[in-house]
C-alpha cells in the first residue's frame, strides 16, 4: 500500500475540497492549526510559502494558553486525518465551547461526527486507507480550502502534472544506500525547518529507524560542536551522516554555512552529503523534496526489513495510555 499510495502521491492534487456547513464559517486573518504527526505538515508548509500568515500550530491538548479575547480574534482549524486523536479532539471541545471561530478537518471519525453535530464548517478527506503522513497533498488542499487562499491553491493544483513521483525513486534508493547503517542528521535552514523535520519523521515512521533535524544556522552555535570528537570517542563519528537540505533561495549566509559545516563534519569523520532543495517554484521545490524523502525512507525500510506502512509502536503507546 505505501508504494502504490507513493506512486500516485501527485494525484492528491487533484482534490477539490468542499466546506460543509459554510454558512457557519469564520475566517480571521490569524490561524491557529490544532494537530498531531502529519495532520498539522500542511500547515507547517504554509508557514514556509507564506511566512506573512500569522499561523501557529499547536500540537497538544487543549488550546495554546493566550488570553480567551485573542482566541476570539483566531480562527482554530483542527485537523485530525482519522478524526479520533484524543489531542485534537480536546482542542475542537475547547474551541467548541468558548464560542471561538472553528473548522475541522479530517476523513471521519469522532470529530466529523462533532462538526455535523454541532454544524461547525468541515472538510471532509477522502479516504484513501494511507497514513496521515501519505496524506499531506490532500491535507495541504483543504487547509488552504478552509483559508480561502485561491492562489495557492491553483498553483498546488498544478503540482498534479509537475510532479512525476517514480523519478524520484532512483535518487532515494541511491541516498539511502549512503545512509544504510548510519543514523540520519537532517539540516535545513530556520525558514526551512519544516523540511528536515519532515524527513526525519518519514525516517522514523516508514523504515523504523532513529533521525534527527536541526536548523542553520542555530545548530553551527552549539549541536555542531557535539562532533568535535577527542580521540577516544571517533569511532562515534561513524554512526552518522549529515544531509544538508540546500534550497538555492536561501541566504547566501546560509549555504555558505552549509558548504563550511560539510567541510568540517567531513574532516572529523562524519559522512556528509549537500541534497539540493530544487523545483519550478517553491511549492514544486518542497513537494519535490519530499518525494525524495519518501523513497529514501522506502528503500531503507527495504533495507533494515522493516513494514513501511504501519507504525506498531504509536499503536502499543495507545494501548498504555488507555
């Protein structure tokens, strides 16, 4: 199912969403998105193509603790791809009953249930039986749906016919047999944190394997140093490998910094590779990247024999926490 699901991934594009409830809807020029794993990328993306949207994204219980007259004056999306995450949940009920502006997001499950029941605007997903991470095109569409942000929706319409899924496949095979038996360390710059951050859950989630991320030029101030190994501890240095995200609009400060940290890492032991950020337009370059990502992350789980699609250990947690 993760191949197939990874085959089609341009096709989510196409998906024209449609608010329910619309009547009831109360867009603000600031948003609060509420949700967990791969329910809130969508938005973390948004936060690097529109860096003027007053976005903040909230992934825990309740509401972000501000003061009930400045959640009036945001307008609370809540995203939940199952509809039954107990986080997300809390915050649609929280919402819900201070009479804050509210929408919901998700493929059914108990907070569908909730919007039809209470008539709060609601996107419903299709359900292509995927994991939220898989879902992220179709998410990215309804969230910017239920923002009203028409333009961004027609050029993401366009990534249906930019995007060709299988060429990515040989750049991610070949990654990933770099990084087979070494642990992740993804970089990207503070704007493009969303990225690193993004393939290093792919990692964990599809292949069962531990990744890391981290910003430029934060990181060069403190974790870089954390590899400035003495003698007695080199052979650390050869359970990682660095992958630098490198978007060509960075600043310039930025992807010299990038070139001086490979340089560095390389000279201590630490395998480092620059992966290029590239596309006809931003949106393109990130969904690209992403791509990439996931069939790196395919390929190892392939790798290490792990099952791509399921996440057996998010499952047992549940079971814990009843």
């Amino acid at each position: 199912m993760h191949k197939e699901g990874l085959d089609l991934f341009n096709e989510q594009f196409a998906f024209r969403p449609k608010i329910m409830n619309r009547a009831k809807l109360r867009r603000k020029p600031r948003v609060i998105v509420c949700g967990m794993g791969g329910s809130h990328w969508a938005a973390d993306l948004i936060k690097i193509i529109r860096p003027d949207v007053d976005l903040l994204i909230w992934n825990s219980y309740g509401l972000p603790k501000l003061p009930a007259r400045e959640l009036r004056n945001r307008f609370i999306i809540v995203s939940s791809y199952s509809g039954n995450t107990e986080e997300p949940l809390s915050s649609f009920d929280e919402a819900k009953r201070n009479g804050f502006p509210l929408a919901a997001v998700a493929v059914g499950g108990a907070l569908l249930a909730r919007a039809k029941k209470y008539r709060v605007p609601y996107v419903e997903l299709p359900n292509y039986s995927i994991q939220p991470r898989m879902a992220l095109g179709i998410s990215f569409m309804a969230l910017l749906t239920l923002m009203g942000d028409a333009k961004m929706l027609r050029e993401a319409h366009k990534l249906r016919k930019l995007l060709r899924p299988r060429s990515y496949r040989a750049g991610g095979f070949a990654l990933a047999k770099k990084l087979a038996g070494r642990v992740p360390l993804i970089y990207g710059s503070q704007e493009f944190y969303a990225l690193p951050y993004i393939w290093k859950i792919k990692i964990n989630e599809t292949c069962k394997y531990p990744a890391y991320a981290n910003m430029l030029p934060e990181l060069k101030h403190n974790e870089m140093t954390g590899f400035d190994m003495g003698k007695s501890a080199k052979k650390l240095a050869r359970v990682f490998h660095a992958l630098i995200l490198a978007y060509g609009k960075d600043d310039p400060r930025i992807i010299r910094r990038g070139k001086v940290l490979q340089k560095l890492y390389r000279a201590r032991g630490i395998k480092t590779d620059i992966v290029p950020v590239k596309g006809r337009t931003l949106l393109h370059a990130i969904f690209a990247s992403l791509l990439l990502a996931e069939w790196t992350a395919y390929a190892l789980a392939i790798k290490y024999g792990a099952e791509p699609e399921q996440v057996p250990m998010v499952e047992e947690f549940k079971k814990h926490i009843g």
